[in-house]
C-alpha cells in the first residue's frame, strides 16, 4: 500500500508539472522582397504564439501586416486602416527578424498586406488563416 500511494504521489506531481507545459510555438518564416510575401499562405493554430521570421531581401523597407478579421485595407494603405490592424512589424532592408504574437482566437482568414505606401498596389499581399 505504501508503495501504491508514492505512485500515486509522483504521478500526479509528474501531472501537475506537466500541466504548466505548453506546446511549442508555431514556427513560420516569411521572405519579404518587392512586391510579395513568400509564402503568400500562412496557416497558424487559434490562440496560440507563433514565432515568425521576417526576412526583408528587399530593397527597401517592407511591413508584415495582419489585418482584423472581417477587415481589408483600402487602397491606397492609410491611416484611415490603422484602427483594422490586428499586428504589424516592420523590417529594414537586409534584415532579419524573428518577433512573436498570439494568433487570433477566431478561425478564419485574414488579410495580410505590406503597409509602406505602394507596395500593395504592386501586389504584396497574402492571406493568414486560422484553425
């Protein structure tokens, strides 16, 4: 019986440890260079911190922005799109930056968009979906 109850000590200690054990978080890498985002198709778990990597093999400045859901930018990107963002980060040109944020809660597919004026015109945009 003594032996039975250590068990049942270190398996619920052992549970209990565990429990404050998240899973990973997503990993994702993103090239940004005139006018695209590659991949242009992200797919991230709901809720959860993603980790992402911007490489900027651009020339000039390049802005990784994920829109609220339900919400587009006008065009041209503006001020006016600002209060619709969900997040954003900027990249300087040869740059590399891995920056984290925590997914949306709901599923669904966001826009994602370049916000440095021009680039979505030329094309730099993308979706983000969430499952």
């Amino acid at each position: 019986m003594k032996h039975v109850s250590k068990l049942l000590v270190f398996v619920f200690l052992s549970m209990l440890l565990l429990s404050g054990c998240g899973s990973a978080p997503t990993e994702v890498t993103v090239d940004m260079q005139e006018f695209m985002f590659t991949p242009s198709e992200i797919t991230v778990p709901a809720g959860e911190v993603v980790n992402i990597t911007l490489i900027n093999n651009g020339a000039v400045e390049h802005e990784f922005v994920i829109m609220k859901f339900g919400k587009e930018v006008s065009v041209p990107f503006n001020e006016d799109d600002e209060d619709n963002i969900y997040w954003e980060h900027e990249v300087e040109p040869g740059a590399t930056e891995t920056v984290t944020f925590t997914a949306p809660a709901d599923s669904g597919e966001y826009q994602l968009v370049c916000g440095i004026a021009g680039h979505l015109e030329g094309g730099m945009q993308g979706v983000l979906t969430v499952k």
